[in-house]
C-alpha cells in the first residue's frame, strides 16, 4: 500500500513540477495526512548507533534511553559499555545530554549495557538497566537513581536487583534481561523482564526492593524485550516474538491477568535481528518507538538505529498493526 500511494503522489507531483525532492512527496503509511510534504526523520538519530529505546513523558518532553551499539564494523556482536539519553519537545527534533550511564558505574558489573527503563517517582529517577553480572555468572538487573531525567545517575543499591540465580525457569544464563517498569493508578509499582520466559514481581515504594515472589507469564512464542503499559481501562504486554524479532502483545483488565494474546504488531525490523519497543502517549498522540539497522552502510544487527512511528487503537482497545516507514514522525 505504501509503495502504491508514493507512486501515485510521484505521478501527481510530476504532472505539475519540473523539479522535486524525493522527500517531498513520499507518504508515510502511518500519517493520518498522505497528501502532506513530508521530511526523512527516520532514523531519529544518525550520528551514534543506538539500541533497545525505552521512552519517559515527564512534564512537557520525551526522554529517550538508549544503548549505545559500538562494536566495530566487521565485529559481529553487541559491544555495549554505556547509555544514552535524548529529549524532545515534538518527537521530531532531539537534543542529545552528557552520557547519564555506563556499566562501570555498578562495581559489581563487568559489562554489557543492555535494554534499560527509566521511571520517575516522587521527583526521582529509577533507571533498571540489563548488564552481565561481575561474580554471579550471568545477565542480572540493577538499578540507578538520579534527581533528573537526564541524570547523572549513579547505583541505588549497590547490588543487582535481579540475579541469575533467582529465576530457575531456563538453564540460560541471560533470561534476566530487559526490564520494564509500571507504576499502576493504586501507587503500586511492578517490574517485568525476561528472556525466553517473561517474568514479573511486585516493586516496594522505595524503587529498589521486590515485594513478593517473583512469577511468570506464559505468552505465545516469548523471546524477550517485555513492555508495560496502560491505555484507559486495558493492559497492554508488548514483547519481542519469535527470533527474528516481531513484536506481539497481549491485553488485560488487570496487570496481574490473565493476558489474552491479540497478535502480531509489528513485522521484523529491516535487517535487524532483534526488535525492542517502546510504547508512549504523549500530547494526545500515541508513539511506537523502536531500532532497527537503518543506518548504512554499516548498520544492522551489532549497529541499530532508533526509529519512531504512530501508534493507533481500534475502538475496542486492540491496536492497528505499526508500519515500520522511513518518513517517520511530521512536525
């Protein structure tokens, strides 16, 4: 459909112009207004290679976290050692912030800067990051602390929040990956994660301790990259399905279930083997947040890149499939 709408606009245009610029009439299959000009924003970014968004609205902008993929070109796996953070007023224009984050500042860490989720609760900001544990072998969760969105943030409990040895559901080691946090209407808070099986716990107020035993979800074909979030009355469990990577998700009236599996959402990202996503509203319109390896000639799946599209509910609170599109979010 994309390709027969451009089509048709390239038709239109040069019926009536000698000269015209591609971004000019290519319609973005998510843009309620085809007939627009339209600009290449995506990837949002192209000077960094960045990975696993996740995305905070605090006050009147959008905080964007992201991994930062380093690895060289002819380095064929992830080479992650910090974070990084970007806001925006309009979801188009981004200003990039001093690094908030990297490994090294959890001493009991060795490497890895994974998937990551920032929250805010009562004017501070808990980031739960994936890093590769330095003495308990395997992927564990930590937790860093700051008094702003764009930090510096710095170790909130001196220990990981979720070790390897506390989930026994895989033999894996890296099943305690990619966190995601919700603070639900009644002030409870919850953090979900996972590889292979999506795992869930109770959050105490102060941000840094479970507060209860940790339990699972069982969901359609799980690999990981969970996401939590609320939309009126429904629960929305958005997750990365099968590998390749599409995402999936799942609806519920309560945050503890049962989840009811409503399908795919979006299809593989480009040439990107992983897809991980970030679901935001923000000033009345929803965002679907999201890499893939867009940015060439040496983009992919070591080497990813943030994009950004619309995000739209049916009435029954299910939600319409994203198309994944290079134009990306208009002023």
């Amino acid at each position: 459909m994309k390709n027969t709408i451009t089509t048709l606009l390239l038709l239109a245009f040069l019926s009536s112009c000698k000269t015209i610029k591609t971004e000019s009439v290519t319609a973005s299959a998510n843009d309620g207004n085809p007939s627009q000009s339209i600009q290449i924003n995506n990837p949002i970014i192209k000077d960094k290679y960045t990975g696993d968004p996740a995305a905070l609205v605090y006050k009147d902008k959008v905080y964007l976290y992201a991994g930062h993929d380093e690895a060289p070109n002819d380095f064929n796996f992830y080479k992650m050692n910090e974070w990084l953070v970007y806001s925006s007023s309009d979801m188009v224009n981004w200003q990039e912030h001093p690094v908030p984050l990297k490994v090294t500042d959890f001493t009991w860490a060795k490497s890895d800067a994974w998937a990551a989720q920032v929250i805010e609760r009562n004017g501070k900001f808990y980031w739960y990051v994936t890093v590769e544990h330095g003495t308990i072998p395997g992927k564990s969760i930590g937790v860093a602390v700051a008094d702003s969105p764009t930090g510096p943030f710095k170790d909130a409990l001196g220990k990981a929040i979720i070790t390897n040895d506390m989930t026994t559901k895989t033999n894996i080691s890296w099943d305690d990956i990619d966190p995601t946090v919700m603070i639900d209407n009644d002030g409870q808070a919850y953090l979900f994660w996972g590889n292979t099986v999506c795992h869930y716990a109770k959050l105490k107020a102060n941000m840094v301790e479970l507060d209860g035993p940790i339990q699972t979800i069982s969901l359609p074909n799980f690999t990981e990259a969970p996401w939590i979030h609320k939309k009126k009355d429904w629960y929305y469990l958005s997750y990365a399905y099968q590998f390749p990577e599409k995402i999936a998700y799942a609806m519920s009236k309560s945050i503890n279930g049962p989840w009811e599996y409503k399908g795919i959402l979006n299809e593989i990202a480009g040439n990107s083997n992983t897809n991980h996503q970030s679901i935001i509203e923000f000033k009345g319109k929803d965002y679907f947040i999201y890499h893939n390896g867009a940015t060439q000639p040496n983009g992919g799946s070591f080497r990813r890149s943030v994009c950004i599209d619309r995000l739209y509910y049916n009435e029954d609170g299910t939600l319409k499939r994203v198309i994944m599109t290079t134009e990306g979010i208009q002023k």
